[in-house]
C-alpha cells in the first residue's frame, strides 16, 4: 500500500488558513442577539424536547445568532456571557495567530522546494553559499552519506525555517536563499498596487500578532479592539499575498 503524498507548501498554507477562517465563522456564528433570557412559553417547549425536568426548566437559558440557536441547558458551565461580542474576541486574536502562522509555513516549505536545486546551481545564490556548518557536522555528512547533497539538506533546512517568519524582512531574506531578491517587490508589481504596500501590510499583521502572542493584545489599560470584520480582511490580505509569492516564485 502506497503512503500518502506529503502535501505541497500552497496545500499546508491553505489548510491552517482555513483554520483561520473557521475560527472567525465560530466567533461570527456563535455572538449572541437575543437581549432577554428565554421565554417562559418557549422554556417549557425546549425542556419537553430534551427531556428536562419541570424544576429545571427555569435554567434554560438560550443563545441566538442569525446562524444558530443554542439551548444552555441546566447546569451548564457556560452561559450568555460567554457568547458576548467581547467573550469571543478570543477566538479572533487567535484567528489573526494562526494567519501569520500560516504564512511563515507556507515561505518555509516553498523555499525548502526549491533549496536542493538552488544548492546544485552553476551560480549559487550568494546567501545560500553564507549558510553555515560545523566541522562536526562536515565530518558526519561525509561518513553518513555516499551523495553529501542528502546531508547537506537538514542544514539547509534549520537555515530556512529559523530565517522563515510572516516579518516582511525575513520573507525576503528566506526568499534570497533560493535566489528571489526583493520578492516583495514583485508581489506588488504582481498585484498592481504601489511599492512596498505587501511590506507594510506583512508588518501590520505580524505586530498585531506579537501584540497578542507576547502583550495579551494590550493597549494602555485594556485589550485593543477586534472585529470579525476585521481580522476576516486581514485573512485575505495574507491569502492574497501568499498567492502572489506562490506565482512569482
């Protein structure tokens, strides 16, 4: 039986993308309308229909979206306060996490495509040739390896993922290893929009993203505003650009 295919650097990118998206559409599907607690009228409905107790009946509660509608049954351990706009906030700082993670493995394993064959190029790229080794590491590559480009390529590949990150400069300094100067330069010029626009949103995202990582997003007293209008636009911003990366390279 044949193993399964590893998948591609565009199809590790957009799974955890996707995992960006689903969280913004929990967050979106789950954010409370109602304004009252559940109708007395409709308690008595719901608890016929799952069986709850009379003298429980008056702890059902209930959340309601344009989406969903969720029955908080008796004793449950969440209630309507956590599906306020500011309880799921969580899940869209964490949605604009996994976005920029999705980026720095999507420009670690596209330069890990292309690495080997940078590395057997008549003209090596300059910062490819920069990477370093250990004389420990030499002397095992010889002993273990009868074609040392085999050994070569974990050395290259800690090189690449330490460089790869979603930081404008460390995307061009992960592309430079394979031979792509500037490429966020090309991605504007791909995307027909103004010089260094991929720098400065790449930038953006990625601070906000340490902000929240390292800060709790925490601005002055208090935690910075989020919507899922937003961090959906920042999603596709990254999807965009990631997009153009993958075609210029």
């Amino acid at each position: 039986m044949t193993g399964k295919r590893k998948p591609d650097s565009w199809e590790v990118f957009e799974d955890t993308i996707g995992d960006a998206r689903h969280l913004v559409a929990i967050a979106e599907s789950l954010g409370d309308r109602r304004v009252r607690r559940m109708r007395s009228e409709l308690r008595e409905r719901v608890g016929d229909a799952l069986r709850v107790p009379q003298k429980k009946r008056r702890q059902l509660d209930c959340v309601e979206s344009a989406d969903l509608f969720v029955v908080i049954k008796p004793k449950a351990r969440m209630t309507r306060d956590n599906f306020t706009a500011d309880s799921l906030r969580p899940l869209l700082r964490q949605a604009l996490v996994a976005t920029c993670t999705a980026l720095e493995s999507y420009v670690g394993d596209r330069v890990m495509e292309a690495v080997g064959s940078a590395s057997r190029s008549s003209k090596v790229p300059s910062r490819l040739q920069e990477t370093r080794m250990t004389v420990g590491e030499h002397l095992g590559i010889l002993a273990a390896y009868q074609r040392t480009g085999w050994g070569l390529r974990p050395i290259l590949e800690r090189e690449v993922r330490r460089v790869a990150s979603p930081a404008p400069d460390q995307v061009e300094k992960a592309f430079s290893l394979i031979g792509y100067d500037n490429v966020l330069h090309k991605v504007d010029r791909k995307l027909n929009q103004r010089s260094d626009a991929a720098r400065k949103d790449l930038q953006r995202i990625y601070d906000r993203r340490n902000r929240i990582a390292h800060h709790g997003d925490r601005v002055g007293r208090g935690r910075a505003h989020i919507s899922v209008d937003e961090v959906r636009a920042d999603i596709d911003e990254m999807e965009r650009i990631a997009k153009a990366l993958h075609e210029v390279t």
